[in-house]
C-alpha cells in the first residue's frame, strides 16, 4: 500500500513521514505535498492508496482535494487532520467518503492505527472484487466480446492450426471435427447521400442492424456462427457438420443467405449483398474463404445490388485505361478555373470510355485509381492540400473499396469535381484578398523608397497585370494613384508638424527634393514651403490642381 501526506506545517509533515515506521507495517510513503494545490497534482500523478490530507491549507484546502480524490478514483481511502472540532467539517468530510477524522494534535499511534485501518479496508475490498467468484463472473461477462475478436482474428489469417486449438478451448468454442468451413459476408448496399430514410450517413447503422437480424434469423443454429468483422460487415461462419459434398454444402449456405437478404429488405426497407468463399477444409483456411467472399462482394459493382454472389476464380485481365491527353486537359482546366458544369462533363466523357466498359472488378478498380491519381495530380499541380480541396471526399483515397458500385462511383466523381470547385472559388476571393492586403502592406511598409507596381509584384510573386487589375477592383483606384496619395498625405503631415522639406522628401521615397515640391505642388496646389511658412492657402485650390 502507498501512502501521501498533505501537510502545509514543514515540521508536523516531516514527523509523519519520518518517525512513523510505516515500511513495518507493509505501508510506503509516495508523497509529501505543502498546500492542496501540490497535494492535487501529485494524487493525479500518483494515484496513491491511502491519502492523509489535513483540513487547512494554502491555495486549496484539505475538503477540496477530498472532493477531487473522491471524484477521480473512489477506491482511495481518505483521513483527515484537523486543528477545528467544527461539525460541519466533519460532515463533509464523511459525505465524500473519508474513512477517519482525526483532531490535532494526533499522536503518531492514532496516525499509524487509522492508515492501518484504512490498509486492511482497502485489502478487504479488493480481496471481494477479485474473488474467484467475481472474476468467473466478470470474465462470463466479457466472454462474448472475446469470442467475437478470436473469430476477427481466425478470418484475418492471425492464427496457425495450434493457436486456433490453444484459444478455441480457452474460449470454449467447438470448431474442430467439421467437414470444411464457408464463409459468407454481407454488407448494406450504398445508400444516397440525402434520402426520407436511411442516407449514407447511416451505414454503420445498418450494418449493426443488419448483425442483429442474422443473429435472429435461423442462421444462428447449431453450424453457423455470426459476429462483424474489423469494417463493420456481417460475417457469417458455417460449419459443415452434416458431411454433405462441397457443392451441396455452398448450395446450402447460399439458400441461408438469399433468405437472410430477403429478410433484410423485407424489415430494414433496404436491400444488401453478400459474397460467398469456397470451402476450407481446415479452421486454419478459413481465411482464404472470408478473403474470397469479400472479393466476391466487390463484384456487386458489375452484377448490381442486392444479391449473393458467389466466389470464382477468373483469368487476370488487363486494362485499358481511358487515357484520353484532350479530355484530361478539358478537366484540368474546368477544375483550375472552379467551372463544375465543364468538369463533370469532361469526368463523363472518361466514364464512358473506362468504367462504362469493365468487364471485371479488377478492372473497375483500376479505373477508380486512375481517376485518383488524375483529380490528385490536378490539385497538387496547383500547389494545394488534397484535405483541403476534397473536404470529406478525402477519405475514400484510403478506402477505395468503399465505392461499391458504378452508381457510387460515379456520385463520388461528381461530388469531388463540385467540391474542388467551390474550393477554388473560396480560395480566389480569399488570395484576391490577401494579395491586396499584402500590397497594402508593402506599401506602408517601403513609403521612404521608390514603390512601383513591378517591384510589389515581384516580392508577392504575382503577375504585375494580375496585380493591377485586382487593386483597381478592390480598392478603386489605380496602385498608382494609391501610393501618390498615401505619400503626399504623409509628407503634408510631416511638414504641418515641422519637418524640413529635405526631410519630408526622403520620408516619401524622392531623392530629388526639385521634384518632390513640383510633385507636391501639382497635387496639393500649393508649395511645401508655403506649408511651412504657414500662409492661408487660397479656397480655389483643391489636391491635384496645379
């Protein structure tokens, strides 16, 4: 057991911790804490058993951290010192579960008797929760949950044929002595985007639904095993204990499923598919079957929807991608300048030429990634994130197994040429922005040098036309015009203050001072020196009259 001590006196926390031989009785002392602030950190650094906590202290007192330990971990026993018989202290203190009062000055016999009391508490405690008992109980509890990530894992491949033996046992599952194993898999076919029902944001929904209806259904018999597997699809495990032939036995398994998929449609009001693997004639094969069902669902994106389909082996083909140098560059294009109308019709145009014509899952896929790598190439030639301008569309680059159908595909194509070009816009009106603001910028900041559009375009690397077109739009007026005001209102404030005109000419960027008064006088109609000497200037003279 360990123990911490909270004590703002020095002198009364050193006796506790030094002259009570607490490593006789079994008791370690972790922690010394000066004030209730300290006392907190180190509780929730610690986490010690048995907490000593005097009642007043600096920063945070002693009924605080009780409140704090209690809410953290329960299971901490609490005693309490104190300098003030006042019941309402005590109160408190049994409310938040504080095992023992003690009153100061306590003798070091009442310190050491009331942690030991509190030790032996805390043992009796554990001894109950862990008791043979309990543990049986908790661990039929959890059995479940453990019986479902061994058949996770057996479909993975993670285990050899000893393994499989070893936890089967531990786990009490019976899956020796069969004729061969089938798996099926199955999954909710895509849904739309926006819909009365359910929408694709209800996916996992389904699949669990669709979980608990296997489950129901009289697939959960003797020779048929149900759990979802690490994405969420239902993964139904026959046996074939009946010693029924290979084809019989897949016949069979296909019936159970073609009824569960009627099942579905009939109560969930959607449909789903399912795919079949051949049968492993031993547990450690299994996994061969879930990777052919799997294999076999993904063929949904050829046959359609709603529907079983079982595993079989097809010659490797090779496909053609829809390459198309005219076409891609239309798409380019339409995307770089944020037109989705043009870009879907370019995306089309590829379709058909590619997707339109598969002739295997295999070959859709292909295509799927061609159609990555171009939208991708697109945008990162244009120097943006990918997150960025594909927004949530992203997440199928990771999974592009995801899209299951050609229907889904072709959803997902459009969704992302809309998607980057609504970021384009955004992306224009925020860089039109910021381009004027660092013109802006640049302009306060190089007032005393020679300011010219080229030379602002340059350190903004930005095309100088570009540039001009932008600031006449933003602000009104030409850059030129911008910086002449800007310097002529800055060299007749710094002349109205006192400034020398050789000094108000250096301010605003002219070496040659000549030239500043014929530049001042053209825009304010009246001289520096005139500024300076303080004479009325005449009503009829306005800024750029000469």
């Amino acid at each position: 057991m360990n123990l911490m001590i909270a004590e703002d006196e020095i002198r009364l926390r050193t006796n506790i911790a030094n002259y009570i031989p607490w490593d006789e009785h079994g008791i370690e002392v972790i922690a010394l804490a000066e004030n209730g602030r300290e006392a907190i950190r180190l509780f929730d650094q610690l986490r010690p058993d048995i907490a000593l906590l005097d009642i007043q202290m600096p920063e945070v007192d002693g009924i605080t951290v009780a409140k704090h330990i209690a809410a953290k971990q329960p299971q901490t026993k609490m005693i309490i010192l104190s300098g003030h018989d006042d019941f309402s202290f005590a109160q408190q203190a049994i409310q938040l579960g504080v095992v023992k009062y003690l009153l100061k000055p306590a003798s070091e016999a009442e310190l050491l008797e009331a942690v030991l009391e509190a030790r032996d508490s805390l043992r009796e405690e554990r001894a109950l929760h862990y008791s043979q008992a309990e543990l049986q109980s908790r661990w039929e509890e959890h059995l479940p949950r453990l019986r479902e990530l061994f058949f996770q894992s057996l479909v993975s491949g993670k285990y050899d044929r000893m393994e499989i033996q070893r936890k089967s046992k531990e786990l009490g599952i019976a899956i020796e002595g069969a004729d061969g194993f089938a798996v099926v898999v199955l999954d909710p076919d895509p849904l739309p985007d926006t819909g009365e029902s359910f929408t694709a944001k209800d996916t996992a929904l389904l699949q669990f639904a669709l979980k608990k209806l296997a489950e129901e259904h009289q697939l959960q018999a003797e020779g048929c095993v149900v759990f979802p597997d690490l994405e969420g699809r239902t993964v139904l495990l026959f046996e074939n204990k009946g010693g029924a032939a290979g084809d019989a036995f897949l016949g069979e398994v296909q019936q159970h499923a073609s009824r569960l998929l009627g099942c579905v449609e009939e109560v969930l009001k959607v449909t789903a598919s399912a795919g079949i693997g051949l049968v492993s004639g031993e547990p450690e094969l299994i996994s061969r079957s879930y990777e052919q069902a799997c294999r076999a669902l993904r063929e949904r994106v050829l046959y359609g929807l709603d529907i079983v389909i079982p595993f079989r082996e097809e010659a490797s083909s090779e496909a053609s991608m829809p390459y198309d140098a005219l076409i891609e560059k239309r798409l380019m294009h339409a995307l770089e300048a944020g037109n989705a109308d043009l870009a879907k019709k370019a995306i089309d145009e590829l379709i058909v030429r590619g997707i339109g014509s598969a002739g295997s899952v295999d070959e859709v896929f292909e295509y799927v990634l061609y159609f990555f790598s171009l939208l991708v190439r697109t945008i990162q030639g244009q120097g943006w994130q990918v997150r960025e301008a594909l927004g949530e569309y992203a997440d199928m680059l990771r999974q592009p197994d995801r899209l299951t159908t050609k229907e889904h595909i072709v959803r997902w194509l459009h969704g992302s040429v809309e998607r980057i070009s609504a970021y384009v816009k955004m992306r224009n009106a925020t860089h039109c922005h910021e381009a004027v603001r660092g013109m802006l910028a640049l302009v306060e900041e190089n007032m005393d040098e020679d300011i010219s559009l080229h030379t602002i375009a340059e350190k903004l690397y930005v095309n100088s036309s570009y540039l001009s077109r932008l600031f006449k739009q933003q602000i009104g007026q030409s850059f030129s015009d911008y910086v002449l005001e800007r310097k002529m209102k800055l060299a007749m404030k710094g002349l109205a203050d006192g400034m020398k005109v050789v000094e108000a000419a250096r301010l605003t960027g002219y070496r040659d001072v000549s030239y500043f008064i014929k530049v001042f006088r053209k825009y304010w109609g009246y001289t520096p020196g005139e500024v300076k000497q303080g004479q009325e200037i005449p009503a009829g003279r306005q800024a750029g009259q000469g």
